[in-house]
C-alpha cells in the first residue's frame, strides 16, 4: 500500500452519468436470444411438416434456440417411436448447423426436444455462401417410404364414386 494511500477527488454525479453509459453500451452489444416453439403431431402430413421444419430452420438462422415438441393424443401414447421418428427427420433437415442441447424425452403427453444454433457452422455455411436446404420433395419421399416398405397409396389413380339416391316428393 503507498503511504499516504491514494486517492481521486471527483464529481460525483459525472462517475454515476459515466456508469450508466458503460451500462448501456453493455446492454446494448448484449443479444438477446429467445426459445421459439414449434408443434408437431405424430400423423402429420408431409406438407404441414415441410412448413413447420422450413419455420425451425428460419428461427435457427435468426440466431434463436427452438423447442421442438410433439403432442400426443388418446391412443398415440402406445406409440411413442412415431414420436421420436419425427423428431429425427426434423433433426435429420437442420441437423447441419444445430446443436442439440436437450435429447428428445417424453413429459406426459410431449416429446419434446430443444436445438440452437451451431454459430461456427452458420457462419461457415454463409461464408460459403450456401443457401439453406430445401425440404425433400414429396415424389422422393414417395420413393424413400416406397424403399422402407411403407404403403404409399398414390390417390390420383382412385376413381371417385358418388352414390346419390334421389327421392321423391311426397
């Protein structure tokens, strides 16, 4: 310690207006990051689940994490790998630059999982200059289904029947 001790005569009222600007700068520079939800069902079609996945790769891209979640209902509780296959296409389209921060686990009547973003990955692919990936066609995933031994029924080739009984005035 020096003898005398040292010591700095100030305005006080500057040293407070000094600190609130520090303060600020640091809010300021801070980001704030936010979890998105998004909700899927085990029978989902093919489009709603496209939308849905191209909402979690846009929120991902916007910096923010997202929780995914599945909702269960009545009987689709005997079920829960339809659950988790889900949960796996969706890691399976933004899987290249998520990060998954919580496993998929069932809690009640959800299945639920949370990825953020893998910062050095985003930036490697905009570096790059990579446009993020678009959604699999459905004639491919007709084919994949097709391939795994799934009945792919193709309603175009179902002929429409109407059965009218017209009845009489009394």
């Amino acid at each position: 310690m020096a003898n005398p001790p040292v010591c700095r005569i100030m305005d006080y009222g500057k040293f407070r207006y000094e600190e609130a600007q520090k303060a600020k700068e640091s809010r300021r520079k801070s980001t704030n990051v936010s979890v998105k939800e998004v909700k899927f069902r085990p029978k989902i079609g093919r489009g709603d689940f496209d939308v849905k996945v191209r909402k979690v790769d846009q929120f991902i891209h916007e910096g923010h994490k997202v929780k995914v979640t599945l909702q269960f209902r009545g009987r689709e509780m005997a079920h829960p790998e339809l659950g988790t296959k889900i949960l796996d296409q969706v890691l399976a389209v933004v899987g290249d630059y998520v990060k998954v921060e919580t496993q998929a686990r069932l809690e009640g009547r959800n299945m639920s999982m949370v990825l953020s973003p893998d910062k050095k990955a985003l930036d490697l692919r905009k570096a790059a200059g990579i446009a993020p990936p678009e959604p699999v066609a459905d004639e491919e995933l007709a084919a994949a289904d097709a391939a795994e031994g799934n009945d792919v029924m193709d309603t175009s080739e179902v002929p429409v029947t109407a059965d009218v009984t017209e009845q009489a005035a009394p």
